[in-house]
C-alpha cells in the first residue's frame, strides 16, 4: 500500500502554489519610486509643449490617501481658458503612476491632460491590499469626481493596463458619461485568470488540488481584501458598458491570454477597435498602439484625428555650450537656437533684453533633462513576482527628453 497522503514535499509545491497566488492577486511587490522620477514640475516638451504638473492627493471611501499628478499644458496668460479632454491612466498590478510616461508625451502632444494616480495599495498611496480592479474602481470614481468638479475637462477617456484596464471597465459600466476608454490587456473573469495560470503550468498546483486551492483562495481573499474573486467578472456584465472601447493585447501575453479580450470585444456593444500586437504582457508597446489609441479617443471626443507624433521628444540645444560662447551670438542666432529647441516667438515676447535670452538659453542648457532609468521593482509590472522571478521591470523616470523651466515666465509681454 502506498502513503494515504500526500509527501511533505508535494504539500510544499501546493503551499508555494497558494501563497503565489495570494501575491499575485492582492498583495503584489509594491512599487517604490520619488516625486523627483516624474519629472520637473514645469518642462518643455517637442512642438513648443510647455507642461506642468500637479501632484495632489484625494481620499477614497474608505479615507485612504491615494496620490495623484496632473499634467497639463501652460498657456500663455492672456490665452482664453479652453476646457481640453483628459486621459486618466490607470496602473496594473505591482506598478503605480509613473507607468503613464508613454502615454503622457503622447496625449499631451494630442491635446489631452493626463492624470495619473497610484491606486490605494500600490505606490505612494495608502492601503495594504490590491483587488485587481474591484476595489480599484472606486478610486477611479474618486478621480473623475475631481475632475468633474475642477470645471477644467471637456471629456474623461479611462485609460487601464490590465489591472487598470478592469477597473476601467468596471467604472465605464456604472458611469455613462464617460466619453473612451482603452482597455490594455484585461481579463475577463479573475477566477478564470487564476485557472489559467494553474492550467498552464505558470503555478504548480497539481490536479487534484485545484478546487481546494480555489476555495481557500476565494476564503482567503474575502477575509483580508474584503472583495469575492469570483465576483470579479467584468465579462458577465460587458452589456452595461456604453463607453467607446479600444481593445489591445499582446499575441504573446502570458499572463493574460488574448481569448479573455477577443471575449471581451465581442460581448461589447458600442462603438470599438482591437488592436492586437506582437509582444507579452509586459513588453513595450508599439508607437502605433498609442497613435491609434489617441486618434480613437480624439473622435470618440469629437475631435479630428492627429498625425502621427514623434516617439520622443526633440533634442534640446546641442552641448558643450559656454557662458563665453552664448554671450557672443547675435539675438537672431539666440532666438533660432530656442526656436530650434521648440520654444516658439510667442512664448518669447516678453523677452526683450539680449542678456535674458542669453540666461535663458544658458538656463535651459543646464537644466537640459536626460532619459533616465530607474529599477522599478523586482516583480513585472503587473505580472506575479513569485510566478515570473529574477525578471527586473525598468521604468522612464518620467523626465525623457524634458526640459525643467521651473522659475521661467513663459507669457507675453505687456505693453
């Protein structure tokens, strides 16, 4: 006869399978990053782009801090105040705010804000826990009430990355008024998603452990995160979603199978695009995934579609310059070298004396803002650490190709 139980190293593999699981869904590693990687809190982007940034801090329903930025065009003082469309972005699972860099050059230069928060118990924000996406959408609800209220948007496009892009969906269900919403690789039920990853091979959980694990999981969550992972199937509802969605997903992903969003795309009734891409879960996404993601939220705002805009920002003055050498260019010349960094004579008619443009341009040449990476975390952004080990997730600090302007008046001159 052989042992009526299980070896002590099987119920091992089975603990490890668990506790994996319990990471990936509610207590991920949690990114860790300064307000200094966002970037200045005035830059200059390309096409004469002059930004700043606000970082502020809203309290959810449950009084927990979640911390946010808002990345807005700076117009010149005498400009009429427009209402322009926002793009909130949304983190997945083990990321946080500073995952919105791609899409903040892109929808700043598309005429959008972009507002970026960390969800409660990601990043800077208070909060033990995560939900993919239960709890999540009550933080979006938080945002857009801001926003609503600030009187500065015209439209709210919800922009999410798996993690984000559910609690994206979960809010655009409930609230109408949303105008888009991107959706980067969601799952359709979260049940599913953890079957899947058992089925696969990515946990081992042998066979006839499977239903236990689940159960206790189920169990488990509900004690500590307050929320029923089997309740967490935005496809069941997808009938409730008016919003204009663009659908995207690696055709390698693997961590979220492209089947959850083709089920996804298909059960959704309103206007929508799919976009699929070669590449996984985490892999950067194509320039064009982000040209006809903004171009679909523009129209679905009533706006013309854009030209495709440029990867990165332009180059800035070229160095080494010195005091010696700036001093001696004409004012025509200073003005070209400024015009050529992407300041335009708008932005400069308030500056009248040769001296001030020879400390501007000396002041932007050693404020000159070079990409920068940072180690994010040693888990992906929103895969399972525990799953997928020793990969190393490296983030943009948010400053690419940016220049700090802080303490520069960029307004036009009063006569």
């Amino acid at each position: 006869m052989g042992p009526t139980t299980p070896p002590p190293g099987l119920w091992a593999t089975v603990k490890f399978a668990y506790d994996s699981l319990v990471r990936t869904v509610i207590r991920p590693l949690r990114s860790t990053y300064t307000l200094e990687d966002l970037g200045p809190q005035t830059c200059l982007l390309a096409h004469n782009l002059v930004v700043t940034r606000q970082d502020l801090t809203l309290r959810n329903d449950k009084g927990l801090a979640i911390e946010c930025s808002w990345w807005k065009r700076k117009a010149p003082a005498d400009e009429p105040f427009v209402k322009a469309p926002c793009i909130v972005v949304l983190h997945g699972n083990s990321s946080c705010r500073l995952g919105c860099m791609e899409i903040l050059f892109h929808g700043l230069a598309a005429g959008f804000t972009v507002f970026a928060l960390d969800f409660g118990g990601s990043g800077m924000s208070e909060g033990k826990y995560v939900s993919l996406g239960y709890h999540e959408k009550r933080d979006i609800d938080v945002v857009v009430a801001h926003l609503r209220a600030s009187d500065q948007v015209s439209n709210i496009i919800l922009w999410g990355r798996s993690m984000g892009a559910v609690a994206s969906l979960l809010c655009a269900q409930e609230d109408h008024n949303i105008s888009a919403i991107v959706l980067d690789s969601p799952f359709s039920s979260l049940k599913q998603l953890a079957l899947d990853l058992v089925d696969e091979g990515k946990l081992s959980v042998p066979k006839f452990a499977v239903a236990l694990v689940m159960r206790i999981l189920r169990r488990d969550i509900k004690r500590r995160a307050k929320f029923d992972m089997f309740k967490l199937n935005p496809l069941a509802t997808m009938d409730k979603c008016l919003a204009p969605a663009f659908f995207a997903i690696g055709e390698q992903d693997e961590l979220v199978a492209p089947k959850h969003v083709d089920m996804l795309h298909a059960a959704h009734k309103g206007p929508k695009q799919l976009f699929k891409f070669v590449g996984g879960h985490n892999s950067a996404r194509p320039a064009s995934f982000y040209h006809d993601a903004i171009n679909f939220c523009r129209v679905m705002c009533g706006l013309l579609p854009v030209e495709d805009v440029a990867s990165s920002p332009l180059e800035l003055l070229e160095p080494p310059l010195s005091v010696e050498e700036v001093s001696a260019m004409s004012v025509k010349e200073l003005k070209k070298m400024l015009n050529d960094g992407g300041i335009s004579n708008t932005l400069l008619t308030n500056v009248v004396e040769k001296a001030e443009l020879v400390d501007l341009v000396l002041k932007l040449h050693a404020r000159r803002v070079r990409p920068r990476m940072r180690r994010h975390s040693d888990a992906d952004d929103d895969g399972d650490a525990a799953a997928f080990p020793g990969h190393e997730r490296r983030y943009s600090t948010g400053s690419d190709g940016g220049v700090n302007v802080d303490g520069i008046e960029l307004r036009p001159r009063r006569e």
